[in-house]
C-alpha cells in the first residue's frame, strides 16, 4: 500500500550482508520510476520474492531483474523463485519487462557496457552482454497487462555459460489499446499518497526533442570544427597561391569572427538538426519498436509461455493456445 514517483528503481530488492536477501512480499503498489526491480544484485543469492497487484504507469522500465558486475565479491549471483502477479503498465517508455543485465553505467563513459551500456540500443556499437556467472531460476510472470508501450515489450539475456532456467509467462500480455478505465486517469486519485502535486517535465514529448537536440550538438559540433578548420586552411591556401597578401592582425580578426558568421552557424546547425534526425531514426527503429516481438530473447533454457500470453517470446516454448493476437 504504498505510492511512488520517482526517477530511480521504484522498489528495489537488493543485496542483503549476510549475502541472502529472501521471503518478500509487496503488493498494492502504485508506481512510476523504473519500475519494481530486483537488483542489481552482485556476488550474492536472492529468493522467494513477491510482487502483485500493482499498477505502473508511464515508468521507464517496469518489471527490471538485472545482475551487475560484483567488484568486491568473486562469487556469481543468484536469483530464484521469484513471482511477479497482477500488474499492469501503462505506456512503459522503455521496455516493459527486462529480465537480464544491469543497464548502467559505472565510469565516466555513460556507454561503456557495465555490463549492459545506456547508450543500447539507441547509439550504434553500444553492447549489452549478459552477465557471466551469474543466473536466474524459477522467475513467473502471471496476469502482468502491458498496455501501449511506447516500443518493445522487452528485453530477456542472459549469458550462455549460465543461461536463465525455468522462466514462466502466464497470461503475460501486450496490447497496443490502452481499455477506457486507463484513459485520461486522474493522478490525483490513482497516486492519493503524494503529498504533492504530480509535475513530472520528463512525460512531457518536448523533452524527447530537447534530448535530441542534445544529443546532435554534443556529437557533431567537433565536426562542425573539423570541417570549419578544413575549410579555412583551404581558404589560407587559395589565398597564398593568388598572392593575396593582408596584415596578419587583420587575418587573425577575420579568424576570430569569421566562426559567427552566417554560412558557418547554418552549417552547425544543419549539422545538429541532421543528428536529431539519425537519433530519432536510430529510437524508432522497426526492431526497437515493433510490439508484437521481444527485441532480445537469448540464455534461456525451459522458458514457457501459457495462458493468453502474447507475444511468446522467440526462445519460449509455445504452450499458448495460439488464438489470441493482440
């Protein structure tokens, strides 16, 4: 019986001292953040974890396992027997289920795969790898709605040395239509805990411009200086073979002004509106947002799906009557 709002894992069960965080249970959770989690966990055990009857909306992630890299024990982790009952997501913005790797960065390189980067899948190169040595087993997800998620349902990896088993999907099921109690819902009422009012600027769809205009200054104003150089050593160049010979103090302030002139401005700013573009090209790609198929389905062994379940998974066993296509 609890609210959150939040930009960080909304509950998160993680690593005990004794080196065994086992039997909880929360339910009756109204969230969003990144979701109900479980980890990271490191070089230690976690088991018979709960979580049902919950609702998550707009959060980032929603149901988030994940393993990180343990730097001070030498030992692989473990997760098992773990339930996730009774959920339903409003318009994940990520991935609605994520079961595998911490996505995280732990250095002053935001992509540096720690073990899974930030920057996958958006950023070409980026690696998500499982996490070797360390597994999940007994993990069921029962009567969890995604309803309109704003790309995949998600995302399963694990490594092959210790793939995930016994991984259970009952009634696990993706629509794009969110049903009409869902709709234009009353903050207010369905998060009564907050003490304040919600203003959350991340829900807003100007962010994900404002993100993108970001993102095109940062990676292509060097080459807007590149090309800048390139193009005034030419300029220097054709200057000399005419014999145009000019005060060096009159050079160096044709330099130093030259930058904010109007071809070299149009010519950044070109440069970032094309790399909006790419960027945006690169989030909305047919694999990251096709909903009707996990974009990561590897390191599985005896998953299943049953019920209603849909989409199955590419590395379950389909035990799915095969009619429902949502």
């Amino acid at each position: 019986d609890v609210d959150i709002w939040n930009q960080d894992d909304c509950i998160a069960v993680k690593d005990a001292p004794a080196g065994l965080s086992q039997n909880m249970l929360f339910e009756r959770v109204n969230a969003s953040g990144l979701g109900l989690t479980v980890g990271s966990i490191g070089g230690t055990t976690v088991r018979n974890i709960t979580f049902r009857d919950s609702l998550l909306y707009k959060s980032y992630k929603g149901i988030y396992m994940k393993f990180r890299i343990d730097e001070w024990l030498d030992t692989p982790g473990l997760i098992e027997d773990v339930v996730f009952e009774n959920i339903t997501m409003i318009a994940p913005e990520q991935w609605g289920i994520w079961i595998g790797p911490a996505q995280q960065a732990i250095s002053g390189n935001v992509c540096h795969p720690s073990p899974c980067s930030l920057c996958w899948p958006n950023i070409p190169f980026a690696e998500c790898n499982g996490m070797k040595g360390s597994q999940y087993k007994n993990i069921t997800l029962k009567d969890v709605h995604i309803y309109n998620p704003l790309g995949s349902p998600g995302v399963i990896l694990a490594d092959e040395s210790t793939p995930i088993e016994g991984l259970t999907f009952d009634n696990v099921i993706v629509e794009e239509d969110v049903p009409l109690q869902w709709q234009n819902i009353d903050l207010r009422s369905t998060f009564p805990g907050m003490d304040e009012p919600i203003q959350d600027q991340y829900m807003y769809p100007l962010c994900e411009w404002v993100y993108g205009v970001m993102f095109g200054v940062i990676l292509l104003t060097p080459l807007a200086f590149l090309v800048y150089g390139i193009t005034k050593y030419l300029t220097k160049s054709d200057a000399k073979d005419k014999h145009i010979e000019e005060p060096l103090l009159e050079q160096n302030k044709e330099a130093s002004s030259s930058f904010f002139q109007g071809k070299t401005l149009a010519m950044i700013l070109s440069f970032a509106v094309i790399a909006v573009v790419v960027q945006r090209k690169i989030k909305t790609s047919d694999e990251t947002f096709k909903v009707d198929r996990y974009f990561t389905c590897e390191g599985v062994v005896n998953g299943t799906a049953l019920g209603d379940t849909w989409p199955v998974p590419s590395c379950f066993v389909d035990e799915t009557d095969g009619s429902n296509n949502y």
